[in-house]
C-alpha cells in the first residue's frame, strides 16, 4: 500500500493550501460544461460544412427567415426583434389586409403618387441563378377590383399554411395591391385609377402606349369609353410602374400573373402568339375561363403582360367573372398547375 505520509508532514503543494489549490465542485462543474459547448460548437460546424441531405433541402423550402430589412417602413433603427414580431402584418398604408400573413417579412418595392407603399412577400426557395421566380399580383386597378387584391392575399395565406405545395427551387412574390391609392379610395370608379387620374394597366413601356386610353363605354371609362390622358404623359411615367417595372427586373422574375375582373378571360400578348400564351391556356383550361389571343372590344395600350412579353417575361391577365367573386378553388389549382410548368 502507498505511503500516505505523517499527519502534519508536507505532501506537496495540495497540503500547503487546500483552500486555494484544490478544485471545487462548482469549479469542476464550470470546466465541464465549458467542455460540452465547445464540442457542440465543434459539431454544429461539421454539420454546417456537410452536405444538405433531402430532409434539409425539403425544409429550407418551407420557410425563409425574417430580416430587418424587409421592414422598410418601421424605419433603419427598428430592432430585429420589432421587425420579426411585425413581420407578418404589412403596412397598413399599403392596403393589404392584417389577415395576410407573411412569414418572411413583407418588404416595400415602391411607393405610389400620395406616398403609399406598395409591397411584397417572397415564398418559396432557391437562392442560385437557376432558382425561377414568379409574381401574382392584384390590384392594379384599385379598389374598384378590390376582389382581386383579396384573391392574392387568400393565396397568399394558403402557402404559408402549405409551403410545400410551391415546387423547390421556385420563388414566388405576391404583391396583392399594385395601386394603394385607388384601393385607399374604396370601391367606386373614381378608385381604378391612381391619384394622378391614370390607368396603371396602360403606363408601361408596351410598343403600343397612348396618351389617352379606352374602355368600355358606360363603364369606369365613362360614357364615351375614353379617357384623356389616361394613359399618363409617357410610358412610366407614374411611380406604381415604375416600381412595379423595377421590382420585376431587378428580382429576375420570368412569369407574371396579374389578376383583374369583371370580364371573364384569360389573356397574354394581345394578338396572340407571346412567349406566355402556352401558360394563359393552361389557366384557361383549368378555370373554364376563356382564352382570349385578341381583344376586339375596344383599343388596348400600354398594358403590362404586353410590356411583359417585350422584356421576355411571361404575363398573363387573369379576368375573374365579376368584381364581386374570387373562384378562388379553381384559380388556385391553376396556379398550382403554373407553378409546376416552372420547375
């Protein structure tokens, strides 16, 4: 048996100081747990370094996380708290309903001629240059097709309640209001233009833009069918195009639906023929609306989804039977059956 010395005699330095030299519990504690978060620091980054498996690539396409900077109206000193807590709601300037909700933050992508902002919420994943991108949009003619402002936000909710019916690898941007001005103004005529008196759906750069504009006699053009001036004083001429204008160009967004109604229809380029008609007759199709290759009811200028197939994006008009319903089952199928053409 060891030698364990005389009582009194010096064993070494544990004897000379026992208070100070010899570790504690709460010493011995502290160490190990020191220990354990270096090895769970050491384990997050291997896995950090190891390939996405499928689980993990599934799951990254269901959910985006929330960023400061996609608050632009809680101004640049909101925390990151603020801005993750309010992340679902947008502005209420906006015109877009509290009870659409965006998991990922709506952000601000223009402003409209009183100051309004016009803004989006981005679902789906992919991040590479082969990522797709799409929008569904509302609204362009104000609250006078409030229905369809309503419709983009209905799906809106749907696919944040079910990410994974957005094909991975595709992006897609709803912006339920295009123009907050008229949506501000409620649901009469007067609210389907934007503040300065011009239809945003005949202000973008088409090959076909006019300084004045037509419609439908009796209806929101009035009883002659025109408008002076309706088209604005030059393609983009107005803030809600331009953004709108920016916003798909600078996202790298190929496929645009854009949502109207009161005229029961699908339609692309007018005259038929544009890179986005095979898309038009497949919501065509589904929806039992009718494709429409040219419109003869009165003079288009300067429309979007013609501005859209110049610049080699795929628009399509989405005309919903009346301003007061929203077919919302079989639109939404339809866009389901877009959104897998993309992928």
């Amino acid at each position: 048996m060891r030698d364990r010395g005389v009582p009194g005699e010096s064993r070494g330095i544990w004897s000379r100081r026992p208070e100070l030299l010899r570790p504690t519990a709460l010493v011995r504690v502290v160490l190990i747990g020191i220990c354990l978060v270096v090895a769970i620091d050491l384990a997050v980054i291997e896995t950090a370094w190891a390939s996405p498996t499928a689980s993990q690539r599934q799951q990254s396409a269901k959910v985006v996380p929330a960023r400061a900077e996609n608050l632009p109206y809680f101004g640049p000193n909101a925390s990151v708290e603020q801005a993750v807590l309010a992340a679902t709601i947008a502005d209420p300037r906006s015109g877009v309903s509290s009870t659409a909700k965006c998991t990922t933050g709506w952000f601000t992508i223009g402003w409209s001629v009183q100051g309004r902002p016009i803004v989006a919420c981005r679902l789906g994943s992919g991040t590479s240059r082969m990522t797709a991108r799409m929008a569904v949009t509302g609204a362009i003619h104000g609250g006078w097709e409030r229905n369809t402002k309503v419709l983009v936000e209905m799906f809106l909710n749907y696919f944040v309640a079910n990410p994974g019916a957005i094909p991975y690898g595709l992006v897609v941007y709803f912006v339920p209001v295009m123009n907050p001005d008229g949506v501000a103004l409620g649901t009469s005529s007067s609210a389907a233009w934007n503040a300065r008196g011009v239809d945003l759906n005949r202000n973008y750069d088409s090959g076909n833009w006019s300084r004045n504009t037509y419609g439908t006699p009796g209806g929101r053009y009035g009883p002659t069918g025109v408008r002076i001036g309706g088209g604005g004083t030059a393609p983009f001429s107005e803030p809600e195009s331009k953004a709108i204008r920016d916003f798909v160009q600078g996202r790298g967004i190929r496929t645009l639906v854009s949502y109207h109604s009161g005229y029961l229809s699908v339609s692309a380029k007018d005259g038929g023929g544009g890179i986005a008609e095979p898309l038009a007759k497949l919501i065509a199709r589904i929806t039992g609306y009718p494709y429409i290759a040219k419109w003869t009811a009165y003079k288009l200028t300067g429309q979007l989804v013609d501005w859209a197939n110049r610049v080699g994006v795929k628009g399509v008009d989405v005309d919903l039977p009346s301003r007061y319903v929203y077919d919302y089952t079989k639109n939404l199928a339809a866009l389901r059956a877009v959104m897998t053409t993309l992928r």
